[in-house]
C-alpha cells in the first residue's frame, strides 16, 4: 500500500518506530529461550546417584525446545486465521503480549525454585509451547496490522524481527560478564524479556493516540468501501443510459462496471498457491535447512581451547551472535540486491544447495558425538560455515517474502503472504524434527 497524498505525516517516524519495537517483540520469546539453552542445560544435564551407581541424564533440551517452539507455530497460524474474524486485533495482540509477560515473569521465578530435573524439564517444555502459541497469535496478528500501513513499514517490522536474536545474544553475554552465579546471571537474564515485552505493550497502546496510525489503522474497510462506491457509480451511469444507443460514455460505463466487479473478485487460494509455489517450496527449504541443525547441533560446539574464560562465551558468541547478525545482514542486502530474480531458475537452485551446509556443521567439534568424526576443529572454520549458514538464510527466506506478493495480483497479496507465512511455519516444524535423527547421526 502507498501513501496517499492526503494522509497525514508520521511525525518523527514515531509509528516506524512502534512498529520496530513490535517485530523486535514478536521474536522474543523464541530468541530468549533458544539462546538460554547452556542455563537449561545445566540444570538439566547433570548426574543423579540411581541404584547406587552415578548415571548422567540426557533431556536433548535443545531438540525438543525447537520443536516445541515451532508445533505451536504452526498451529497456532492456521487458528490465527480464523481467530481474526472472530476476535478484535486488540485483544490478539494486547492479550498476547500479556500472556507473554507473565509466562517470561513465572520462568524468571522458577530460576529460584529448586526442584528436580523431570519436573524441571516438564515445565519449561510447557512453558515453551503456550509462551511459542502466544507468540505465533501476536506474530500473524503484527503482520496483518503493518499490512495496512505504507510498504515502508513492513520492511521496518521485519528488520526489529531480524534483530530480536541479537538482541537475546548481547542479553545473554552480559549476562555471563556480570560475574554473578548462574542463577543470579540467569535471573537478569529473563528480566530483559519482561522489559521488553512491557515497552512493546506500551507502544502497541500508543498507536491509536497517533494521527497517522488512525489514518490507516481505522480505514481497513476503505478499500471495499471505495470499490462499493465505483461499482454503485458505474451501475447507475448504465442505467441511467439504459435503452440509449450504445454510446462512448455508455461503453466507458459499461468497460468501468466490468473492471470494478473484476478488482472486487480476488483468487482463490489454490489459484494464488498456483503463482507462488515454488517461492513457497524455497521458504519451507530454507528453514527445515536451517532449524535442522541450529540450535539442536550447532549449541552442543565446543571450543578447541577449553578451560579459559573463552568457553564461557563461546556458544553465546560463534553460535547465537554469530548467527544473529549474519540472519539480520543477510536480510538487509536484500533492500539493495535481489539476485537471483524471481522467475530464475537458479534461484530454487541455489535455495537447495544450502542444504551441503549440514554436513559440514556437523562435522564441526559438536560434543558429545558418537558416530561422525571431527574435520573442523578451530573455532575460525565453525564461525565462517556459521557465518554462510545464516546470512543465506536471511537472504533467501527475505526474497522468497518478498518476491511472492509480487507475483499475483495486488488483491491477492494478502492471500500470497497469509501462505507463505504457513509454510514459513511449517519449514520450521520439519527442520524441528529433523533435529532429532541429525542430533543422533553426529
């Protein structure tokens, strides 16, 4: 949607703003929890004295929190469809992030509370799916929101999505730098999200007092509203010619009636998938690639120079940040670099070839393994393939987003999004669990 001359401005980019702080909290929770997994593990993974003999217990915390976390992605974007004929985006969003804070406040309590590692487990396994079920609402519900507004902003929202990892990356590394014991760090840790969750409210309340927000925000119904009065328009200048001779004004009359019912009709959704199909096969690739082996795999790397201060930071840096900022780089290029183009074949091609990254991150030092041998020991070769790994995920998910509205009609983009947004979820859902076997084969 482009601006109209008549809208008022966004004074200081106050809403782009908002709308930043939104993406950046809609990916919180899932970035909060992945990037807290040594915090987890190390509850998790200890040793427990059964039958007299010291066994250690493996949870796979890593595995079933991405999987976990994207079930409910999953789900909860098919009832999202449905949930906004029935309750008001206020409600979705406001309630979501609600729900959302008080689930991020009930696990920074549990840091405090001893119990044991299998109810432990069963309530952060809990936790994960309604806080990732909250969040999957807030998240289709946001889209839909910044649809209505100027292009612009939802380039602006996906960039606050891009950066909400790191921002969970830098939470975690200062974190680990306050020199506090790993519950003390842990608590602060958790703390970050509920700040954050309570802006991202406050500013989600501030957009109806905004002049431009209301603009468009309130006039959601403008479009059928116009197309109503065009049609009425057209139909009464033919009736009002009716029984005439056919006439230039009677023909325009007639041309303007038949585009009119014509822009009112939109596709169906079998016949956008049709248009869109290999954007929506490159998208779901793209993150079965991805979530396969990150963070199931790539959190269990060790440094090849362990008992320094190094080891403390360096999942929390060569993996998560690493990670992080080569997604959001790799999103960014796309505002300058679109190649290759939408109708080229290569562009599928290359999508696929990612997927000869996997080895060669399995291949890394990923501790404890029991079948694959270790070629890249040295913490440079894990951080370059990393670097590769996720700035060609960034790149390839943000055109494959981009490019599929581009390739229907204007009135069918919202359909083309609301797919492409399903199978985004369902790439994250398979790479979930293709976590477990790939975890196993190393």
């Amino acid at each position: 949607m482009k601006g109209r001359a008549d809208a008022p401005q966004d004074q200081g980019f106050l809403v782009g703003i908002i709308f930043f702080i939104l993406g950046l909290g809609t990916l919180l929770p899932w970035n909060f929890f992945m990037t807290a997994s040594m915090y987890f593990q190390g509850r998790l993974n200890t040793t427990e004295l059964i039958g007299g003999e010291v066994v250690r217990k493996e949870y796979y915390f890593n595995n079933w929190m991405t999987l976990l976390s994207q079930l409910p992605l999953l789900l909860f974007t098919l009832l999202n469809s449905f949930l906004y004929q029935r309750i008001s985006e206020a409600v979705r969003i406001a309630g979501s992030l609600v729900c959302v804070l008080l689930l991020f406040i009930i696990t920074a309590v549990f840091v405090k509370v001893d119990m044991g590692m299998d109810r432990f487990f069963s309530v952060t396994m809990a936790t994960i799916w309604f806080i990732n079920s909250f969040g999957a609402v807030l998240q289709g519900s946001s889209f839909g929101l910044v649809g209505q507004l100027p292009q612009k902003y939802s380039a602006v929202f996906m960039s606050g999505q891009g950066l909400a990892g790191t921002f969970a990356a830098i939470a975690m590394i200062l974190a680990i730098a306050s020199d506090a014991d790993s519950r003390t760090a842990a608590l602060g840790y958790f703390i970050t999200p509920c700040v954050g969750t309570l802006v991202t409210l406050f500013s989600y309340m501030l957009l109806p007092r905004l002049e431009f927000a209301r603009y468009y925000l309130n006039k959601s119904g403008r479009y059928e509203a116009d197309t109503t009065h065009e049609l009425l328009k057209a139909k009464d200048l033919v009736v009002s010619l009716e029984g005439s001779v056919a006439s230039e004004p009677t023909k325009q009359a007639i041309l303007l009636l038949e585009q009119v019912e014509t822009v009112d009709q939109k596709a169906s959704v079998m016949e956008v998938f049709k248009k869109i199909w290999v954007m929506a096969f490159c998208v779901t690739f793209v993150f079965t690639v991805t979530l396969s082996v990150f963070p199931a795999v790539t959190a269990d790397t060790q440094t090849h120079s362990p008992g320094g201060s190094w080891e403390r930071y360096f999942i929390s840096v060569c993996c998560f940040l690493v990670f992080n900022l080569n997604d959001w780089l790799g999103r960014t290029v796309t505002t300058w670099i679109q190649w290759p183009g939408k109708e080229s074949p290569l562009f599928p091609v290359l999508v696929v070839c990612r997927v000869l990254l996997v080895p060669l991150l399995m291949l890394c030092n990923v501790q404890k393994r029991w079948l694959l041998p270790v070629y890249f020991t040295h913490d440079a070769v894990f951080t370059a393939i990393m670097s590769l790994f996720a700035a060609s995920s960034g790149y390839f998910v943000c055109l494959s987003m981009t490019y599929a509205p581009q390739m229907v009609a204007g009135k069918d983009a919202e359909t083309a999004g609301a797919l492409m947004t399903f199978f985004l979820s369902l790439g994250l859902s398979i790479g979930a669990a293709l976590s477990f076997p790939l975890r196993a084969l190393v």
